[in-house]
C-alpha cells in the first residue's frame, strides 16, 4: 500500500481549518474535524520515521552484501590455499622435500602419515626467525 503524504497532509490542513459557520452541526462536524486532524498528524510523524528507518536498513543492508562478497572472496581464497596445500601434502608418499626462497624443508618418514607433515609445519610456524 502506498500513502501519498502530500494528499494526508492536504487533508490534514482542511481538517485543520474546519467548517464555517455557527450551529449545532457545524460544531460537531468541526469537534470531528479536529479529531481527525489530531490523528491525522502522528501519522505523517510515524510515515517519515519509518521511512528514515527504512533508509538507514537499506544502507544497512547494502554494507552487509559488501561485507558478505568480501568474506566469500577471502574464504575462496583460503579454500584454494587449502587444496594446494593438500595437494603438496597428499601427493607425497614418503618424504617431503619443500623449498622455497629462504623455506627449506625437508621431512623423511618410514611410513606415510598426512598428520606428520601438518605437525612438523605447526612447530616450524612456531619457530619463526622474527626479523
């Protein structure tokens, strides 16, 4: 449902100035006049907070998909991190034998074990030379 706020404002201003004139009638009509306009008016109030509301939603929400993209391109990121790494790892049967600029590693096992990698590069992490 869309409100025209320009048309309850209108008839919030002919409520406002009522019906001329003197009599019975004319004074409940102007009582009923003023009625409305004094409901006619937290309306407009409650349409042009929610519409601030729903404004800051909508930037609220675009921030999010921005946020979310960046979370989506970093996780693929780590994923094919992972699968190299994997594919370093799994397609060894026995030794590892990793250099690369000053990373020299070399790892002799008797009987294959995914698990021994993956301990021997958590220790060498933990030993980093800090410059």
């Amino acid at each position: 449902m869309t409100i025209d706020k320009a048309k309850l404002t209108g008839l919030m201003r002919q409520c406002q100035r009522g019906v001329p004139g003197t009599g019975r009638a004319i004074e409940a009509a102007n009582n009923l006049l003023a009625l409305c306009y004094s409901s006619i008016e937290p309306l407009i109030a409650e349409i042009k907070s929610t519409e601030s509301r729903l404004h800051d939603v909508a930037v609220l929400c675009a921030q999010v998909e921005q946020d979310r993209d960046q979370l989506k391109a970093e996780s693929e990121a780590l994923r094919k991190d992972a699968e190299r790494y994997r594919w370093l790892r799994d397609s060894s049967q026995y030794d590892w034998d990793v250099s690369y600029g000053k990373l020299e590693l070399r790892i002799e096992t008797p009987h294959y074990d995914s698990g021994d990698l993956d301990a021997c590069i958590d220790a060498a992490m933990g030993k980093e030379v800090q410059p």
